[in-house]
C-alpha cells in the first residue's frame, strides 16, 4: 500500500476516473494530494486566445474556480481516515504534477489520459506522456473510458 499519492485533476469527469484507483492502493491512513493547473495556454475552449494574458482579477477568478472544484473532491474521503490536500498551480500541468511529485516525495501519480492521438495530440501536448517521461516515481494511468 502507497503512503502519497498525487492526483492530477483538470475538473473533468475523465480526469475523475482515477478517483476511485487511489481508494484501492493507498494506506488507510495515507495521504492524497489533489491538485490542479491554471495554465493559461491549454485553455480547451477554442474562443480562448492563447496569446492573451490573464489579468489578475481573472486568474484570481480561475484559482477561486480551481480551490473550489478540489475542495469538493475532497470531501469524497471525508468519511475515511485519509488525509488530503489541494494544491493548485500557476503553469504547464505536466510540469507541476512532476515539481510537485519530486517536492512531496510522492510514492505514485494516479491521473487519467485524454486518450488524444495523431494531430490533436501534437498540437496540443500530452500531460500524461510528459509525466511518464519526467516523474519520479511510478505513474499509474487510467485509460480514457475505463469505467464504462
């Protein structure tokens, strides 16, 4: 059983499914860390101008948005005698699951993938293979559409 384990989420249903993964191998008393990116240049809203610059009051807004989302999530192990922690982060979500990982000495990452492939995937990046290639300690990855 793993004593840390960071959960990568974006605030979608997909990223959700690793959710039930951490019940199954963490410690009873174990320690989950959720966190989040506000990273202003993968907004997947495609009216989003990704050479606009958030002003203060909007990335505010979005770290309010975020720290609300996670603090929901927490609640889903209120009942346990797991610890949890939000973090949310200013930046490249492959970069800072991997800061936080090395920071938090975390034993695994539990995220979801998207599932893109081809020009998408280009395009846009791929958290999920940026981490692979970057974490520093194991990371268990679920599938797109594995709880179906």
């Amino acid at each position: 059983m793993l004593k840390r384990v960071l959960v990568p989420l974006d605030g979608s249903a997909l990223a959700e499914t690793a959710l039930p993964y951490v019940k199954q191998i963490i410690k009873e008393t174990g320690l989950i860390i959720l966190m989040m990116a506000i990273d202003q240049t993968s907004r997947d809203d495609p009216s989003f101008n990704r050479y606009m610059l958030l002003s203060d009051q909007q990335e505010n807004a979005w770290r309010i948005h975020a720290e609300d989302y996670l603090a929901q999530i927490a609640t889903q192990f209120a009942s346990s005698k797991l610890k949890v922690e939000t973090i949310v982060v200013q930046g490249s979500p492959a970069d800072g699951i991997v800061d936080i990982a090395k920071s938090s000495s975390i034993d695994a990452i539990v995220m979801s993938t998207h599932g893109r492939t081809g020009l998408s995937r280009l395009l846009l990046g791929n958290v999920t293979q940026k981490v692979l290639n970057a974490a520093p300690c194991p990371v268990l990855v679920i599938p797109n559409g594995s709880n179906d």
